[in-house]
C-alpha cells in the first residue's frame, strides 16, 4: 500500500474493560466538534485511525487504549 503525502497510518486499539464505553471522535478545524460516536460493551475492540478529519479521540469508561506509544487505562481501574 502506497502512503500519501500527509497521511497518518497510526491507529489506536481500545479495548473495553465495561459496558458502555464511548468513543467519540473530534473534528479538526477552527471548532471542535463532535463528528462520530460508538458505544463499546465489555470485551468488544475498536481499531481507530487519526484522520484529516478526526484531531483527537475521547473515551468515556473504563477501557485499555494501546498505541505505538504505550498502553494505557482510562476510567476507574
């Protein structure tokens, strides 16, 4: 697979730890903006890529994040 210019390849795994964990993904731009949610039961995995239109990603429960950088545990471990 041929990467374009400027195009990020990095993806970001959570992992839900309970039953409703949202993941909501933040536009880019002059306002921040909410542009896509999912709601993850306990087990259930998301892959999720930063994109031109996504700059951040918020998670709401108790999940594992794994990225190239580490891992980590958001919500009450």
């Amino acid at each position: 697979m041929e990467k374009k210019a400027g195009q990020n390849t990095e993806y970001v795994v959570i992992k839900a730890n309970e039953d409703g964990v949202n993941v909501i993904g933040l536009t880019r731009g002059s306002d921040t903006r909410f542009h896509h949610s999912e709601k993850l039961d306990q087990g259930e995995v998301m892959i999720a890529q930063f994109t031109e239109h996504t700059s951040a990603i918020k998670i709401r429960g108790n999940a594992k994040i794994m990225t190239s950088y580490g891992e980590i545990t958001s919500g009450k471990e």
